[in-house]
C-alpha cells in the first residue's frame, strides 16, 4: 500500500473554509483505480496556523501516480480555491510505503 | 476517530535496523481498546536521513490517552533499543482529528 499525504498550514481564523471547501468538494476519487480510502485530517494547534494532512491510501505507489496524469484528478482540481492568505506556505508532499501493519484484534 | 502519529529521521544506513526493531515488536495493542489499526510508513529519503512514521488509528483520542497510562504501552517500551545514532533527534509527535473521510467505491 502507498500513502500520499499533503500536509497544510492554515492561518488561525480559516479553518472553517478550509474545512467547508473540502466537505463541499467533489473529489472523484471512488472509481479512481486503485483508490482504497481519504481522509482529511486535522491537526495540531501552532501560535500562527493549525496543521491539517489529507491523506490518501492506495494499491501502490503508481495508482496514485497514475491518477495524477487523470481526468479525474483535473477535474477535482478546477474547483472552488481560497484566498491566498488562508494558506502559510504551499502544501508539502510526502508519500509513504506501508511497510508494516497490525489489525485489531475486535 | 484519532490518529496519532509519530514522525522519525533515521540516519541513513540505519533503514534495517530500524524496520527490524519494529518487525520483532509484541506492540500487545490488538487488545487494547479503542485501538483500531496501526502502520509503520516508510517516506520520503533526505540528504541525511530517510523519515519513517508510526500511525496509529483509535476510536477516539480519549483511547490513545488511556493507552499512554496502561501496562500494555509500558510492557512495549521497555523492549530491545536502538543506538543513539539510528535517529536524528527526537520523534516528533502529531495527533490528529478525522474530520472528513472517503472510501472507495469497489
């Protein structure tokens, strides 16, 4: 399994926006082959911005990069934007091999 | 839902120990409750240092604290250690809040 995981620093007072845009957004990721799970994440409170990850799950790394070259990712991407001052910085990237994992036992 | 994950610099050249350690681990959190799943990701490679991460899926964050306090996360840390210079620095933690999720449609 890959993990794809961008990580954003929202400015204090835009979180709702932000939040709202990706609830409001239409991803198309469910028949993406090879998509298996989104999640938007929200994360620790810093004294100018808050820490928000979306992070992706996916077969394997090039149903991912595959996706990035779709119609679906082109789609998903011409949607509504924020202003620029909700955002410290571009998002920053990171993909990760699942190398081990633990189910529950419930 | 709470995810909590832990991000590690490893030096390079210290990939193996480092997924060894993990791979022989009792984490004894099957268990525990409120633990739903658990990943070790290997990311992105820098000049220095490969960054590994440990994430961890709990019912809530209530779950994660309570797990802190029990005898099954002493039990797991007080297993085999790596030397000092597997890691550059410390781990550095980050909790964080579901708030949107997607699966995929198959």
């Amino acid at each position: 399994m890959f993990i794809a995981m961008n990580r954003f620093q929202i400015a204090i007072g835009h979180e709702d926006d932000f939040e709202t845009l990706w609830r409001n957004r239409e991803t198309y990721l469910a028949s993406v082959p090879g998509f298996l799970q989104f999640h938007l994440l929200k994360g620790p409170v810093a004294d100018t911005h808050i820490l928000y990850a979306s992070y992706s799950v996916w077969e394997k790394r090039q149903s991912f990069d595959d996706w990035l070259e779709s119609e679906a990712f082109k789609k998903a991407h011409v949607q509504a934007r924020l202003p620029k001052e909700t955002y410290l910085g571009p998002p920053v990237f990171e993909g990760f091999d699942v190398i081990l994992s633990e189910p529950s036992a419930g």
